[in-house]
C-alpha cells in the first residue's frame, strides 16, 4: 500500500498515546449531553473522543472529554460524512467561531453559522451548536490536548519577521513542533508545518512536512527553527514561520 507501506519508501509516523481502551461516559455523568467513548491519558494531556451528535435544530451538546482540566486544543472530523478537520484553539480567544481546518491552509475564520461553533470547554466538557457536523446527527472523532510541564507547550507567538526570530520558553527541549500561521493583517494564508528532531538531527531543523499537503518531505526548507534545550527559536523571516509583527502562530510541541 502507497500510503503506509510501498516497497523502498521511507516514511515517517508520530503517536500520541492515549489510555487505552475506550470507556463510555454516560450522559449526565458530567454535566454531559450525550454518551461518549473515551480513551484519556491525564498525565500527557491527550484524550480520543467519539460521540454521535443528536442535534437536528438549535442549541447546543455538551461532550465529555475526559482530560479532567480543560483542554487547549481540539481538532475534530466528522467520520460518517466528507467535511473539514476543524481545529480550534481555546487558547487564541474565546471567539465560538473561530477555527482552524488541518486540511486547509486558511486563516483562523470568524465562520458563519453553517458552520457551526465550539464554545469555551470546561474541566469536564466542550460544548458543539447543531449547525456542524460537530453538533448535528451524525458521529465525530475529536482528538483533545492540553499543556503537561516538562511534557508539552501549546500557544502562540507574534512574528518578527526577522532572521533571529521570536524565542519560545516551553521548558523542555522539543522533539516534535507543529506551527501554523492563525491570524496574519493582509489576509495571507500558509500551511501548517511540522518538524522533528529525528528527521533534522541538529540546528537548524528544516527538514519540512505539512500536514495540509501531500507533497513529499522538503529536506532543507527555508523556514528555520532551533531546537534549544528549554524551548525552541524562530530562525528565518520565511512566511510559514515568521512573516512579521502582525502575524500570530499557533504551536503544538513535544519534548524529547
């Protein structure tokens, strides 16, 4: 199979480990609207949430996650329908319709109300309106994290546009980074890139992937990050990195 196992190809795979086998959460357990399945790993901050939405008109549904604190980021998918990855980042604002989509490269949208919205989430729950497929009928697929100290940074920082960009403190040294540009004043988009430090094994790390494309890996692209060992710097004015003052980036990083 080309996707995962074609002769002489070289592929790369990162995991997240979760808790194991799944464990229902009743409605009303929680504060919770509906059941849900739940494989959650408190200690790193990662849970999988399956449930099915009920709502065919307005409101809201209350769905546990399982992290017992609540979580930073949630990229979620419909899995019984086609639509969009949607990533929202609690930790950008509070805005319920802004989103992110891993498959797109756009711009954190003020979405309209077809596209449904997610709350700010609570210790126990993340909340869907019925307009998407996140509320509507229909069954999703929701990964959730949120920052463990020592273990993983999520945030966002403000571009310089500078070679010697912006220096990110996560308090470990990273393995794994994802960026992606969220809001930027002209309204130029880029896509979301990832690097490691098992593909690019010393500074600068720019052995590139993006996870909105399928292109194949850019052994030494030009955006530059280092990895130091109490977070990570911004080495080049390369856009998908560092366009400038008015651009925000949301990461995701991991530690060795």
């Amino acid at each position: 199979n080309d996707l995962a196992n074609e002769n002489g190809s070289t592929y790369v795979s990162w995991r997240w480990k979760a808790g194991g086998a799944a464990t229902t959460i009743n409605a009303g357990t929680v504060s919770n609207d509906v059941a849900s399945d739940v494989s959650a790993n408190t200690a790193t901050g990662f849970s999988i949430v399956k449930y099915t939405g009920t709502l065919g008109a307005a409101g809201n549904i209350d769905v546990a996650h399982g992290l017992g604190a609540a979580p930073e980021i949630i990229i979620s998918k419909r899995t019984d329908s086609t639509g969009p990855w949607r990533v929202r980042p609690f930790f950008l604002n509070s805005n319920p319709y802004n989103y992110l989509e891993l498959d797109t490269n756009i711009l954190i949208a003020n979405v309209n109300l077809t596209d449904g919205t997610m709350a700010m989430p609570t210790n126990n729950v993340f909340s869907n309106n019925w307009n998407s497929g996140l509320g509507g009928i229909g069954d999703v697929i929701a990964y959730c994290w949120r920052s463990i100290p020592g273990y993983s940074k999520i945030g966002f920082y403000v571009g310089n546009g500078s070679v010697t960009g912006p220096s990110i403190y996560t308090g470990f040294k990273p393995a794994w980074l994802m960026i992606k540009l969220a809001t930027d004043a002209d309204g130029s988009t880029d896509n979301w890139i990832i690097l490691d430090n098992k593909r690019s094994t010393v500074n600068p790390r720019q052995a590139a992937l993006f996870a909105n494309l399928s292109d194949a890996e850019y052994p030494t692209y030009g955006a530059k990050v280092n990895f130091l060992d109490t977070g990570f710097q911004i080495a080049d004015n390369d856009y998908v990195i560092n366009k400038g003052s008015f651009s925000t980036y949301i990461y995701m990083t991991f530690a060795e």
